[in-house]
C-alpha cells in the first residue's frame, strides 16, 4: 500500500489520550514541570511510552495545550444540547475553560525558545474558542437568561485574569469565575 498513511493501533491511541489526560491533571496541581515519571504512572504506562509519543517536554505541554482547546471546543455545543439552560452550558463551559487556563500558565515557560509556535498556538486558541463562547452567550442572552452586550474575547480575558492568581494559597479561580458569571445574570 503504497503512498497511504499507516493507521495507528488503538493501544497507541488510547496511551496518547491516556497520557494527555494525566499529563494535564498533573500541570493543574504541579505545573508543567510535574515528573514525567509521574505523569506516566497516573497514564499507566511506563516512560518510555511518554517519551515514544512526545519526545520533548515541550511536545507534551504543546500537544495537551491542543487537546484541551479540542475539548472546550467539541464541549461548547454538547453543553448546549444537553443542559437544562443555556446560562447551566456557559457555567460548565467557563469551568472547564479555567481548567485549561490554569493548565496553560505553563506553556510560555515551557516554549520560551519558540515565541513563533507560542504565537500560531495563541491563534489556535483564539480561533477555535471565541466562537464557541459567543455561541454560549449568544444562546444565553436569546433565553432571556443573561445581560446583552458581553462580547466572547472581553469575557475570555476577563477569565484568563481571574486565572493568573491560581497559584495563590486559598485563591479560588473557579469562584471568581461564577461570580462574574453571576453579574451577568438578567436581573
């Protein structure tokens, strides 16, 4: 078969998302310098397979950087279909995009000698998630449940500026988060 890719084994493919997985629980409650040896064991694989996969450090940082701008994208219209209000999708939604910011504090540290791939990642972001926010909002402000006039990229700042204080003892940034969520509601 010449000329067509060579299809992945699924064992390879579940270890890949199984790695990506624990690798991002581990930047959220150790940073981006969290022990490969770590991240391996909550993957239940051994290191090598972390290493077969992403052979650098900055491959797995940048590699759960997109899986997780994936996620929040595929979860916006999800959460939309499946919850009981659209103000209830955008409140999931917003948590798990704190997830992601907290997770990706790490990532300019972990590409400062790649400011290019650090700028293509940022445009990623922004073009795979402004749109799904704006669908949340747009969708919460049809139903009567939020304040009009709340454009995506000024609440996604807004988040990601809460989320610098992650770090902090007793700074709760998913808090923070709902009770901006909570300023918007239709009073």
């Amino acid at each position: 078969m010449e000329g067509s890719p060579r299809r992945r084994r699924s064992d390879s493919r579940r270890n890949e998302e199984a790695l990506l997985e624990a690798a991002a629980a581990a930047f959220v409650s150790a940073g981006v310098d969290a022990p490969v040896r770590d991240i391996a064991a909550r993957a239940g694989v051994g290191v090598a397979t972390i290493y077969r996969h992403f052979p650098t450090r900055a491959d797995l940082v940048v590699a759960v950087y997109r899986h997780q701008v994936e996620a929040c994208a595929a979860a916006g219209p999800e959460l939309l279909a499946s919850s009981p209000s659209p103000y209830a999708a955008l409140s999931v939604w917003t948590g798990m995009f704190v997830d992601f910011l907290v997770t990706k504090h790490g990532l300019a540290e972990a590409m400062r000698s790649d400011d290019t791939g650090f700028q293509s990642l940022h445009g990623y972001f922004l073009d795979r998630l402004v749109p799904v926010c704006a669908e949340l909002l747009e969708a919460a402000v049809a139903a009567g449940e939020i304040e009009p006039g709340i454009e995506a990229l000024l609440l996604m700042h807004g988040i990601g500026n809460l989320c610098i204080g992650a770090g902090s003892p007793g700074y709760d940034a998913r808090r923070m988060v709902a009770l901006v969520l909570a300023g918007l509601r239709v009073r």
